[in-house]
C-alpha cells in the first residue's frame, strides 16, 4: 500500500499569457519570433517561467511545495506531462518540460498544477497584454482596481537577461508554419477603465507629493 502524505503548498503561482506576451512580468514577445506555436504552449511556457525566477532568487526552499495556477487547462495538464515526444511539432513543449524538470530537481521540491477561471486571473491577463500602458500607470490601475489579486506592494519587474535569451531563442527556432495574424488588443479589463483619468491621478499624487516634501535646510 502506498503511504498517503499531505502536502501544504508554500508558494503559489499564477500565470497567463497572450499571443504576444507573458503575463507575469509584463514581457512583450519580440516581432521577429515567428509566432506559429499554440496559446497553450505560451501558457505552459510562462508556467515555467514564474517558477524558474523564483529559483534564481532563492525563494525556493528544499522540500517546497509549489502550486501553479493556470487558467488554461491544457497547459495545467502540461504540467505534470513527461511523455512529450522529440518531434518538430512537440520539440518547444519537450524542451520547456525538460527545463522545469530540472528546475524541479534542482531546488529539490515538488510541483502541483491547478486550473482556475479566468475571471480569477485579471492581473497576469492584463500584464500579457497592456504594453500600451506604462509601468506605473499599470501598477496603479490593478492595485486600484483588483486589489484582491494584486498583492501589497505591486511591483512590475522586468525578466532576466539570460530567461529573455533562452525564451526568444526556443521561440525562434520553431518548425515554421502558417504564423498568427491577429491584432494586439488591450484586456477587457483595461479596455472598461479610463486610464487617461488614471494618469491624471498619479501626476496629481506625485505634484503633491513634492509640495508636501520637507525643505532642505539652508547652509548658509
């Protein structure tokens, strides 16, 4: 009889991504990647992703028990997949499985994946798409907006050097077929917000915030 054990996940993941970008750092995919995989894989691919910053930071102890939640159930199944074939038409998701697997045992933990509605997941979907938007305009939008799944303290930081490198280059070096030919368009959520009343607010907020700001004493 196998032993049953209850694992508490101590870090939570969630992701998204579009057909132009991935969702978790706000990374717009570059023009020159032919764009002829499928919307799973960028979701499988942005799973990864969110995991391997993490490992870098070290915020990934031995024995974690790491939850990615997607709301693509295909790319949650993708997850716990390892029978990808080394085919032209499978070689991008192999190679990503391969690449978490690694990650996987090289901080010696386990991973669960979970699939959870859309409506759940409006910060990573607008941060797949909302180039359009600067840094700090976005950042205010969410945290104003769904404050219930931004966490305290948002911040937008940009992906690695080196994660930028290795994704471009898988992307690049996919089986050429028939590209996408679709139009970036902002997420539905930004798209039901007056940003331009947005960025009034932060102009405001930082004029006063210079108003209110304590004079440097004169040494003369």
């Amino acid at each position: 009889m196998n032993n049953l054990t209850f694992w508490k996940p101590c870090l939570l993941f969630q992701s998204n991504a579009s057909e132009f970008g991935m969702g978790s750092y706000s990374f717009e995919i570059p023009v020159d990647c032919p764009l002829c995989t499928s919307l799973n894989f960028l979701e499988f691919l942005e799973c990864a992703i969110t995991l391997w910053v993490d490992s870098i930071d070290n915020n990934i102890g031995p024995e974690s028990c790491l939850l990615c939640q997607t709301d693509s159930t295909t790319a949650a199944g993708w997850l716990q997949k390892s029978n990808f074939v080394d085919k032209a038409d499978e070689v991008a998701q192999l190679t990503t499985a391969r690449h978490l697997a690694h990650l996987l045992i090289d901080t010696k933990s386990c991973l669960y994946s979970e699939w959870f509605p859309g409506e759940f997941n409006t910060v990573s979907d607008s941060l797949s798409r909302d180039f359009h938007l600067p840094i700090d305009q976005l950042s205010h939008l969410l945290s104003t907006y769904v404050p219930e799944q931004a966490p305290s303290g948002l911040t937008i930081q940009p992906l690695l050097i080196g994660i930028i490198s290795w994704l471009t280059s898988l992307l690049r070096n996919q089986l050429h077929g028939e590209q996408w030919l679709k139009e970036l368009l902002p997420s539905k959520f930004a798209l039901k917000k007056d940003t331009r009343n947005i960025s009034s607010q932060l102009e405001s907020d930082q004029t006063t915030s210079l108003k209110t700001f304590p004079e440097v004493p004169s040494t003369k």
